[in-house]
C-alpha cells in the first residue's frame, strides 16, 4: 500500500473519530450515541470501500462518485436538525433512501447489461441503507426517551 493510501486512511480515521466525539457528545442517551456509532461506521465503510474498490465497477469508475450525495444527504440533515435525535432520525432515513437510490440513478445514466454484478451493487447498497435505517431508529429511540423523560420530569 502507498504512503498516500495510509496518510488518506489515517486522516479518514481522524475526521470520522472527531466527528463521532461530537455528534455523540450532544446526546445523554446509549441509544444517540449508539446511533451515531452505526451512522460514523456506514459513513467510514461508504468512503473507505469506495476510495479502496469502488462499488460500482472499479475505484476510477465516475458514477461512485454519486455516493457523494449520500453523505451530503446526511451531513446537510445533521445540521438543519441541530444534532436533535428527532431530526437525525428523519436525516439518517433520507440518507438511507439516496443511499437505495444510488445504484438504479446509475443504473439509469450508464444503462449496462445486467448481470449479477449489477445485482450485488444493489444487494450492497441494500445492507448500506439498512445501516442508515438502523442509525435512524436508534436516533428516534434516544428521542422518545428524551420525551419520556421530559414528562417524567413535568
């Protein structure tokens, strides 16, 4: 492996572990830190095996290049919900649906022959979503809870 390949895998590793310092440093709950772990786990495997391989053909294929709107998907639902586990919920569905949605957008730009190739592109993208689901329920968990809680309290 190349100097530049663990210089970019350690740097990955930074940002992402930063970014799970602070997105899981806003909840009090196991469930939102949880939940953060599993969406900074699928976003490490997204850029990771996708700079690595590439899931759609190889790593120099253009149209991985659409799995850039997945993570643009949930970073831009993070910030417009303020870190709050109700809203990471609803953006880490979002991403989960562009997340699904990436192979048959590239599916409907390069239009190959199907093959089973095709068809592990969307099995894969299938277990990425359930992933993003999975952050998301746990999001809407440590929420419920904080309501429950906040109830409790009144």
């Amino acid at each position: 492996m190349a100097i530049s390949h663990v210089v970019m895998a350690g740097v990955l590793l930074l940002v992402l572990g930063l970014l799970y310092l602070l997105v899981a440093s806003r909840g009090r709950s196991g469930a939102y830190k949880l939940a953060a772990g599993v969406a900074v786990a699928a976003s490490l495997l997204l850029v990771w095996g996708n700079l690595a391989v590439g899931f759609i053909g190889s790593e120099d294929n253009p149209m991985n290049l659409l799995y850039g709107a997945v993570l643009a998907v949930g970073f831009v639902g993070a910030v417009l919900a303020k870190l709050q586990p109700q809203g990471m919920a609803k953006a880490m569905f979002a991403t989960a649906l562009t997340q699904f949605a990436v192979p048959f957008v590239a599916l409907l730009i390069k239009q190959p022959e199907l093959t089973m190739g095709v068809l592990w592109v969307i099995v894969l993208n299938t277990v990425f979503a359930g992933l993003w689901v999975a952050a998301g329920f746990l999001f809407r968990r440590a929420g419920l809870a904080g309501a429950d809680l906040g109830r409790q309290v009144a």
